[in-house]
C-alpha cells in the first residue's frame, strides 16, 4: 500500500480542512463525492472529521482530486503558516 508521502501531522487537519472547503465550495455532500470518486462514503467521512487522514494512500487522495478536478498537490500543506 502506497500511503500519501505529503503527509505530516500539521498535514492532517489541512487535508481534512480543504477537502471540507472544496466540498462546500461545490454544494456537495460526502455522498455526492463517493458517487464521483469511488471512494466509499464512511472513508470521505473520517478524512473530513481527521479520523483516517493520517493513514489515506495516495491512490485515494488521488481520486477525490480527480473528481473535485484539482490536482493531487493541492491537498498538500503549502507551509507552517497555512492553517
């Protein structure tokens, strides 16, 4: 398993936070991104509370960007100061 190489613990908030911005942004609903991504609706769940950020692999970060249509990098946290 590939886990996300970005990932550091100031990562997971980050990645939690922006997915959750990214999905308001959009109107979307967790189930409305499973639909789109693959991703199982209970996983987009725990990445949005921080409960499994720390552990999602690259290929799941991977389809949640493809179906939001940004890149991959955009979960990743630019810097210290982004929070």
């Amino acid at each position: 398993m590939c886990y996300y190489a970005g990932m550091s613990k100031n990562t997971v908030p980050y990645l939690s936070r922006k997915l959750a911005e990214l999905l308001a942004a959009r109107g979307w609903t967790a189930y409305r991104l499973a639909a789109e991504s693959g991703v199982d609706a209970s996983t987009i769940g725990r990445l949005l509370s921080g409960e499994r950020a720390h552990s999602v692999t690259l290929r799941t970060v991977a389809a949640l960007a493809a179906a939001l249509k940004v890149s991959v990098e955009i979960f990743l946290e630019k810097s210290s100061g982004n929070q």
